[in-house]
C-alpha cells in the first residue's frame, strides 16, 4: 500500500468512499449522498500546499483516504490547528489502513506547519474514537446531542492532539 497525493481522477473513488460512510450512518453527519459535482468543489477548496488530500492505494486501487481542513478559515490566529479527516472502503476496512492514514498524517502535519491537530466525529462511532486514542488524540470537547441521524440524537466530539 502506498499514501500519495489525492489527484482529480481520484475523485470518484473518494467519493465513493465516502458515500459509504453515509450510508452507513453516524461516521458522517452528512444524511445524503455527495454529488461528484460537490465533490469536485471540495477537492478544489483543499489547497495542496497547505491542506492537501491524500490517498492510499494498493493494487491500482483506491482503498482509503485523509485530508487536512482549515479549522474557521482566515482566522490567522487559528491557522495551526488543522482538522484531520480519513476514511476507508467497506471492504478495507478492520486491515490496519485506518492506522497507516492517521500515522502519515501526524508524521507530515509539520511538514504543513500544523501545531494541533483534531478530528470531529459522532460519539457512535467508536471505531475512530478507539483509533485516535491509540495515536495520543485526548476528548476536547463535546457538542451533546446535536446531531440527528435518522430520529436519533448523539453528540459531536472533537478529538485532538498537539504535534511536536
């Protein structure tokens, strides 16, 4: 498996990646699929400078991905903190992929001069949860019972850490 920059002929496996996690409810707060036509604005939003898109691909195939957003955009005292986010295939998922994404994500977060670095997530969705402790990301902080998937209310947590 190989981490390399995200290009646009990758957009429809990251998309579709993605579209999975929203079916699959509570590893996104998105209630409807993305159109590639949404997708394509947000790949255009992510300057590969300063927060690039990654892939991992193995075989010729796209198997994962994990990008870095800026945290409330053009607040320059707040240009540091950074929010990680990373998603795996279906068919992927549970092989170590997860880890090898948020691994190479806090290993080049200085390389983009990120100082903090954080994920928001649905409390539900305990499997990124376990994964962020395990790379040394603390619970910061909690917007409770905020989000409604489908008639049931959870929390939104933001899990962060700080990168030396």
């Amino acid at each position: 498996m190989q981490i390399r920059p995200a290009t646009t002929s990758d957009l429809p496996a990251i998309n579709e990646i993605y579209n999975q996690a929203v079916r699959k409810r509570f590893c996104t707060a998105d209630l409807e699929e993305i159109s590639m036509v949404e997708r394509e604005k947000w790949f255009a939003s992510h300057n590969p400078d300063t927060h690039p898109v990654f892939v991992a691909e193995e075989n010729n195939e796209i198997i994962g991905w994990m990008c870095y957003s800026p945290y409330r955009q053009g607040r320059r005292a707040l240009q540091t903190a950074v929010e990680v986010s990373y998603y795996l295939h279906d068919d992927h998922q549970g092989k170590g992929i997860g880890s090898k994404l948020l691994d190479f994500a806090i290993k080049q977060a200085p390389q983009y001069h990120i100082k903090h670095l954080f994920a928001i997530l649905l409390e539900p969705n305990t499997a990124s949860i376990k994964l962020l402790e395990k790379f040394g990301f603390e619970r910061w902080a909690c917007l409770p019972n905020i989000a409604n998937i489908d008639g049931e209310w959870c929390s939104h947590v933001y899990y962060g850490r700080e990168i030396n």
